[in-house]
C-alpha cells in the first residue's frame, strides 16, 4: 500500500467523479465515469483485491460503461440545459452536503486516523479458492438469488426492448 | 409476364452450421495460394499483342520513306471526340510528287481527347493513319501529349504497302498515248 | 550474462523485458500487414508487393533479391509514408476524441501482453518456468479485463469522427464487441474447471494451462491424459473461442465493423496517416495477441506437438547430442519461445486465409449467430464439461 | 506523504458517494443520472473491499460480487427503460417527462 499510489489513484477517482457530475456533454460524463473506475481498479488493487479490481474492469468498463457509449449514441446527444436547479433539489443537496461534512467531521474527530496498516490478510487478493468457499457456502443463497435477478432481468430486458406492437424482435 | 417462384432447398443441418462449406473453401484457397500466377510484371515483362489492336494512332510512310497522308481531312471530320487538326499545304514544285494536290503542313492529335475508336483509321483513304501497338503513353505536360507530325511519324514508322497509288497515278498521267 | 541479468534491479529488469515484448509485438503486427497483403495476393494468383528496395541490402547476393521479392521492405516503405504523410484533422470531427481513440487502441493492445507468458525456460531443478512479463495469477482474467477496453477506441473514433458511417461502425462495434466476449468467456471455462480440479489450488493463469498441456501434471484430474492439447479435449470449446476471437479481433466473417462495402471503413473512414496506422497495427496487434492466448489455452502454448512436451524435446535434444547447451536455460527459453511464435503465426494465416475465403456476414446475422447460436452452445458446452468433469474426477 | 488507512478509504468512498448523490439531485439528464447512481455503487463496493481488507476478512469483498452482479443487472434495465422512455416521448431530459403531472 504505497500512499504515492493511493494518493494518485483517490485523486484520479475524486477528479473523474467530479467530471462525471460536472459535465454538460454525456460522452464526456461517460469517459470521465470510465477515468474513476480505472481510479477505484487502482485503489482495489492497493487493498490487495486483485480479483474484484479486474472484474470492476471487465464488468464496468467492458460491458457497463460501454452500454452508456450505445446508448448515447443511439438516442442522440441532448443540447439542453445541464442542471436542474429545483428548489426541492438545492435543499436536497444541502441537506446531504451538510450530513456528508458531519459524518467527515465525526470521521476526523473520532476517527482513529493512523491505526497500524495490517500486513495482508490470508486468503484476500488473487487467490480464488477462498472467494470460491466463500460464495457456494456461507452466501449460497444469495448466489442463488442473483443469478434469478440475473434472468428476471435479462426477461424484463427482452420485453422492455420489444416495440409496443411486438413488431421488432429483441436487439 | 408471370413471375415463377422457385422455391429455395432447405439447407441441411452440415450447412447451417456453415462448416463444411469453410472447409471447402479453405480447400481452395489453399489451392490458390500454390497455383501459378497470372499476373504480368509489366514493366519488365510485356503482355502480347494481339492482331487488329487498336493503340496509339499514329502516321505511317509508305515504303520509300514517302509521306502517305493527302491532307484530305477525313479523319479530321469523322473524328468523334475532335481530337485531330489538320492544316493543309502545298506539296513542294521540286519534289518530283507535286501531282499530289495537298500534304499536311501540321498535324496534331490531341491524346487528351483521342479515345482511340480507330474512325480515322478506317476512314482514311490513303491508308496513311493506323492505331498501332503502343498502348502507354505518358508524359510531364499536356503539351507534351499533344502529339504533332514529327512525333506521329516516329511513333508510326513505316509499313509495308504494295499499293504505290501515286506512282501509278503518276505513271498514267505522263504515259504516253493515254489521256484522261 | 544470466548471473548480470539477475543482478539488475527489477525495475530495469521489468522495463527491459517490456521494451523487449514491445519490440517483438510491434514488428510482427508491421509484418502482419505485410503478410496480409502477400496472402491475398497469393490466394488471388497475384505475386503481391514485390518491388521496394533498401540499398545494400538488397544488393545482398541471393537473400537480398529474396527479400525484396517477399516485399519485406514494403513495411518500411508503407511505415515511412504513414509517419510523413500530411496528418490531416477534419474541422467537424470533436478533436480531444478524435485524437485520443487511435491511442486508446494501441494501449489494450499492447497491455494484454504483459498478462500473457510466451516461453519457458529450465531453472537449476530441471522444472520448467513460464517467461512473461507480469506473473499475473489471475491471467486469463486480465486479459478479458484489458482487452474489453479496446472497445473504447473504435467506439469513440466514430462518435468523434460526427459522421454517418463511422458513427454507424461505432454502433455496431459497442454492440458487437460485448455481445461476443460472453461467448468467448463461457468457452474458457471448461478449461479451467479441468485444471482446477478438486485438490489443486485455484488458479486463472495461462501458464498453469499450458502446464497442463506439458504433461507435467501432478495429481489432479486425470493425470494419465497429460500431453494432450485443450483442443482435443474440448474442441468445442476451442471452437467457440475461434469464432468469437474472429468477432472480437473484428477479422473478415465478422468485420462488420469496419466494413468497406457497406460503411467505407466505418470508424477509421476520417482517419489517414499515421492516426490510422495506429488503428492498423492495433488490429494486427490484437490478432496476435488473441492468437497467442488461443495457442496457450487450446493449442498447446509452447510445446511443439500434442503429446510431445517441450520438456521431452529438449531431453531428446540433450540426448543426441549430448552438449550441456541443450539444457542451458537460454536456450530452452529461446526454443520455447520460437515454438509458441511459430504457432502464433500459424494462427494468424489462418486469420488471413479465412479473410479470403468466407463472406462477411450481414450485421443482424452477426448478432444473431452470437446471441441465438454461439451463447446457448457455450453455455450447453459449459454445463456438459461442468457434470463430466464432476464425473470424471477420483 | 501520508499512509493510507481505512479512514482514509472511506473518506474517499464518502466523497464519490456525495458526487454521486449531487448528480442525480442536480443533473436534468437521464443518462448522466443514471451513471451518478453508478458512482454511488462504485463507492459502496469501495468502503466494502476497505473495510474488508482491514479486518481481515473476506465478507466484504464477496458482497462486491453481489453489487457487480446487481450493477450489471440494473444498467441493463436501466438502460432498457431508458430507450423505451426515448422512443415514447423523444426526450433524455427527466423534467420534461412529467406526463402524470399534467
């Protein structure tokens, strides 16, 4: 866990967040989103997660990220106004901007803030036994719900995709 | 006319899965791939030409070195794309052809605009203009493709002919006892 | 010489191995160009390139004249034009983008191989070693993960380039690309159930596959069938990883992407010069490095023949001839790393020939062939060597 | 330089959050809402391999997969509602799709 690395890599993550929300062009909200992922890859692999950090890429940035490109591009960019300054949204954000600094203040108050590095916990990384033993003991269920989430969505994706007369087949 | 609907064989299960069919194709490509070429290395190797090829058209002297083209302008009127122009002269007193009414003075055919369909070839009363074999041409300029008498003689050459008509014509006019 | 290497710091040791990796890939994907261009000539009955010379090496008696005749200098030529020519910049593209999506497609392209092993080598016990550059455990998935990012470049090209038929490529490449790294993921599978068989630490990497295929396989499943190549022990598998390594590499059946006929080169129809060269040798690239995890997973990685290990080659090697050479760790390393080329380019006139002989296919067929054909087969393939194995194993 | 502990982490993962909870507070488009939802998954599953790295456990990092699976299951939903909304009322922005209002 090198701290020039993290640094680097929160830095690279904070900044791409920032595009993401800031940017009035939805490809270059895109690209930013796809900047932080390759951020947060990096900060998973400082956690020693080296498995979740390549699946985080080929998940988000092969497959998700790659969705919004599509459908950007499919629908057409939008010239209109970026922001929705609603009443009810500033208050919103307020609101959470001011809970965000208090959790941050507690954080820093309470916190313990230099608590020794532990050095890397067995089984955590690349190894993929444990991660294996892990999802077909302890979280068999859960396995078991996410692949039906899996297939309701896909059914939910085919029927949504469908034109209204049931014209067009699934893309 | 009544349109008949064939009705297209249902493929098989082997070629729906497109498989034999790649591997039938691979079979001859790989074929290909050994064969001889066909293909010329032109500038070193030249193709053949064949008889009755329509190149360049060019100016040609008959056997003596003698200038064959009479300036009738045949060729001139027939050509479609008005790529040659012609300017008539007298055919010098001394010569000893000076019963040929007219020679060119110039001569040019604008390969720009000849689309070699050999019209004045076929036209040409004196057999004095053929599309021979030369088929590439190039140059630096647009002047440089406009090709004049000189050129046109040099690019035709001569071609052997047994016709002499003008010195037959000739012979009749000064033959003794033999009067038009 | 060895005893300096290991003296170096890792560091350099890294940056020179990867200068050295870049230094191979690079000219082979410019000499795949070339190679692609003498294929279709040769399967067309043309003799292809044959004219570009370099003085003095051509004036080289026979090998000179060779040279020039398998138009090896063409790549020289071909890659001088490409870096002086006018690198042109439409004025209705998005320039950021525009410019950024040739680089995007060189870094996937060269990343991968860090992740992929090309050799071995025989330390002091006489055990083979794979030679790669990143040690990378998680192999086959880092490859997957680095290589769906070469999707951004063609993606990005075409929105970039804010015309019809790029913008269309781009469509169809978002769409593409995905849908066959599914199929291409599922057919991998099976190959590592086998070789992480009950008993066996679980592993992803590519050099552990090849291990298997060495046949210096201990314990596990079916240690008696060592030797044999994946892609006769699944051939199914390697099958559907070909056909969806022709979609991914974006390779004639399915260069719908960047279809000439229909989308004037698609994605890089704005492009010249050398933002498009990048494009070009990105693909080759790619091909190779696709290529070179196909041999490592079904053909065999870098043993020479199926059932003849690379372990037993060099003991026979070292039998005839009876010089300590045979067994230098130098020496098995650059055989083994001969042989797996060898194979590599094997691969990719396969590419080529098939380029030549099949069609490309209609874009919803494309699709169509990966949801409703190749996915279900994966998956059925997935599950049949998932209950076999099961079955199989003590 | 300083080292990075697990403070440090969910500091970070606090801030993405927040980004993320400020894009779909603030932004009129569907899509750019859509991928801050996306951020805010991304720092959940980062406070999760944290903490889990720092304890020593690998609960955390199993959870991830669960998000993965789910983010991959809502993007593409998501995005499915999306296209469907387009084709219906030809527009991205989510102030303009107020039919039940009207």
């Amino acid at each position: 866990m090198s701290p020039a690395l993290f640094t680097l890599f929160a830095a690279l993550t904070l900044a791409s967040a920032v595009g993401v929300v800031a940017n009035k062009n939805v490809v270059n909200a895109a690209m930013c989103f796809l900047l932080g992922l390759v951020g947060v890859a990096g900060l998973f692999v400082q956690l020693d997660a080296y498995l979740l950090a390549f699946l985080l890429l080929l998940v988000y940035a092969g497959a998700v990220v790659v969705l919004f490109l599509f459908i950007v591009m499919l629908l057409g960019p939008q010239g209109r106004a970026a922001w929705r300054l609603t009443p009810g949204a500033v208050v919103g954000g307020l609101v959470a901007g001011a809970l965000l600094l208090a959790g941050w203040g507690s954080l820093l108050v309470h916190g313990r803030l230099d608590p020794p590095p532990p050095d890397g916990a067995p089984g955590v990384g690349a190894a993929l036994k444990p991660y294996a033993y892990q999802l077909f003991t302890t979280y068999l269920l859960p396995v078991q719900v996410m692949g039906f989430l899996l297939l309701v969505a896909m059914l939910g994706v085919i029927v949504l995709s469908r034109k209204a007369d049931g014209t067009e087949k699934a893309p | 006319m009544a349109a008949i609907t064939v009705a297209r064989k249902p493929l098989t299960f082997a070629e729906r899965t497109y498989l034999p069919q790649i591997l039938g194709g691979l079979r001859t490509t790989l074929r290909h791939l050994v064969r001889r070429k066909q293909t010329l290395e032109y500038p070193e190797e030249r193709p053949a030409i064949p008889p009755g090829y329509r190149g360049v058209p060019t100016l040609v002297r008959d056997p003596h070195g003698r200038e064959k083209c009479v300036s009738c302008q045949l060729c001139e009127f027939v050509c479609p794309p008005k790529a040659i122009r012609i300017t008539p002269g007298a055919v010098p007193a001394d010569s000893g052809r000076d019963h040929i009414e007219k020679a060119p003075q110039a001569f040019t055919i604008d390969m720009l605009r000849c689309i070699y369909c050999g019209f004045c070839q076929e036209v040409c009363p004196e057999e004095a203009i053929f599309l021979q074999n030369q088929f590439s041409l190039s140059g630096y300029s647009r002047a440089e493709l406009v090709h004049d008498k000189a050129r046109l003689y040099e690019l035709g050459g001569t071609l052997p002919d047994a016709h002499y008509k003008w010195d037959r014509k000739l012979a009749a006019a000064t033959a003794p006892g033999r009067a038009h | 010489m060895v005893d300096l290497w290991f003296q170096l710091p890792p560091l350099v040791q890294g940056l020179l191995k990867g200068l050295a990796v870049i230094g191979v890939i690079f000219p082979i994907a410019g000499l795949c160009s070339m190679a692609e261009r003498k294929v279709a000539a040769w399967v067309q009955d043309r003799p292809g390139p044959n004219r570009a010379i370099v003085p003095w090496v051509a004036w080289v008696p026979l090998l000179g004249r060779f040279l020039q005749r398998l138009g090896l200098f063409h790549v020289l030529a071909d890659g001088g034009k490409m870096l002086f020519k006018e690198d042109s910049l439409p004025g209705h593209v998005n320039k950021f983008y525009f410019v950024l999506a040739p680089i995007l497609a060189m870094i996937p392209a060269l990343t991968t191989v860090t992740t992929v092993p090309f050799g071995a080598y025989l330390d002091g016990a006489g055990a083979l070693v794979p030679l790669g550059l990143g040690p990378l455990d998680l192999g086959i998935l880092a490859v997957f993960a680095v290589s769906s990012l070469g999707v951004y470049s063609l993606v990005l090209a075409g929105w970039a380039s804010n015309s019809k038929y790029p913008f269309l490529g781009s469509v169809r490449a978002s769409a593409q690309l995905i849908s066959y790294e599914l199929s291409m993921a599922l057919s991998v599978l099976p190959v590592f159930l086998w070789i992480n068989a009950p008993g066996r630490e679980g592993t992803l990497s590519l050099a552990r596959a090849v291990e298997f295929q060495s046949g210096s396989w201990q314990g596990g499943l079916t240690p008696g069938w060592g030797g044999a190549w994946f892609g006769f022990l699944m051939p199914l598998s390697a099958f559907i990883f070909l056909v969806a390594l022709f979609a991914e590499t974006n390779r004639t059946p399915f260069d719908t992407i960047e279809s000439e006929s229909d989308l004037v080169g698609s994605f890089h129809t704005e492009y010249g010069a050398f933002k498009w060269g990048l494009f070009f040798v990105a693909e080759y690239a790619h091909m190779v490095v696709g290529s070179g995890v196909f041999i490592l997973l079904f053909g065999g990685g870098w043993n020479p023949l199926p059932w003849v290990p690379l372990a037993d080659l060099v003991g026979w090697l070292h039998h005839l001839t009876g010089a300590a050479w045979a067994v230098a760790p130098l020496f098995v390393g650059a055989l083994s790393i001969v042989i797996f080329l060898t194979k590599v380019l094997l691969m990719i006139f396969f590419f080529m020939m098939i380029r030549w002989t099949v069609p490309r296919f209609r874009y919803d067929q494309v699709m169509k062939l990966g949801w409703q054909k190749l996915l279900p087969l994966a998956i059925a393939n997935l599950i049949f060597y998932a209950v076999a194995i099961a079955w199989i194993q003590p | 330089m300083i080292t990075a502990t697990l403070d440090h982490y969910l500091l970070l993962s606090a801030a993405l959050f927040a980004l993320g909870f400020l894009g779909v507070l603030l932004r009129r488009n569907a899509l750019v809402i859509f991928m801050s939802l996306e951020l805010m998954l991304v720092a959940s599953t980062l406070a999760l391999v944290a903490f889990s790295r720092f304890n020593r456990t690998l609960d955390g990092n199993v959870f991830v997969f669960f998000i993965l699976t789910v983010a991959a299951a809502e993007v593409a939903v998501g995005l499915a509602i999306i296209v469907a909304l387009f084709r219906q009322r030809h527009t991205l922005q989510v102030d303009e799709l107020n039919a039940l209002k009207h």
